[in-house]
C-alpha cells in the first residue's frame, strides 16, 4: 500500500516522487533522435500525471505502444490530454508559479507544428519539430514547478 499524504491539497507519496529534468536534455535528445525520446518522456510524464491524479487514468503500455504504432502522432495528443491534466492539478492546488493555460499553449503548438510540417511537405520538418519540442518543454518545466513545490514538503 503506498503511503499517500495530503497537505495542504498538494499530493505527497512516499513511494513516487516526481522527477525533475533538465529542459536542455530534452531539447539535446528529442533533437538526437528526431524525437523518440519523447516515447521514454511520454512513458516518464505517465507515471507522474496518474500520481498527481490520485488514480491509474492513463496505461503507459498502451500510450508507448499507440504512439510507436502511430508514428508519434498519439504521442502529441497524450501530451496535450497531459498538459491539460497537469493544469486542472496546479488549478486545484493553487500552485502560484503556475502556467494558467498550458493545456491551451502546448494544444496550439503542437497544431502548428503539425500544420506546419504538412503544408510544407516536410520541408519544415525541422522548425515544426521545434515547436513540439518547446510544447515537451513547457509540460516538463511544469512537472519541475510541482517537484520542487514536493521537494519543500
């Protein structure tokens, strides 16, 4: 059983912590590898949002497998369903040093990204693929504002 404590509305477990990354490495990889890292990322972010949501509402197995079979595009749309999830949390907690439309942000990235890389013909593969990655980046640099809000307690 993990032992799972709430102060005040913020979420602490003695069993998850969530996990600080460094925003640099995850521009560095997701450029390396023309974003399969975002596979291992997305599969990370998994546990982290369904602690903050108290409850298992996203399979990891089957965002990884979607998302490989897909070729990344579900793995866009987990993001953004994460985002939002990631929001309606610092909402709740009253988190100050908070982005009040994540959701918002990271879903508009990542449509221009996307029609960008299709009304190019890939030719803008490189510069849609870096707005994805800002998208990574702003979900990341959330789930390190709540770890460090964790770290205090």
């Amino acid at each position: 059983m993990q032992a799972i404590e709430k102060r005040d509305k913020l979420v602490v477990s003695n069993s998850h912590t969530i996990e600080k990354r460094d925003l640099g490495k995850i521009v560095i990889f997701s450029t390396v590898t023309l974003g399969i890292y975002g596979i291992l990322l997305i599969a990370k972010w998994t546990d982290d949002v369904n602690f903050l949501l108290g409850k298992q509402k996203h399979e990891k197995i089957v965002i990884v497998v979607v998302s490989v079979v897909t070729i990344g595009i579900a793995l866009a749309v987990w993001e953004i369903i994460f985002a939002y999830d990631i929001q309606n949390y610092t909402e709740k907690i009253r988190l100050k040093e908070r982005s009040k439309n994540l959701g918002g942000t990271v879903l508009g990235l990542t449509l221009f990204a996307y029609a960008l890389a299709f009304a190019s013909g890939g030719l803008a593969f490189i510069l849609s693929m870096a707005f994805g990655i800002y998208a990574s980046c702003l979900v990341q640099k959330e789930l390190n504002i709540i770890a460090d809000e964790m770290s205090v307690l």
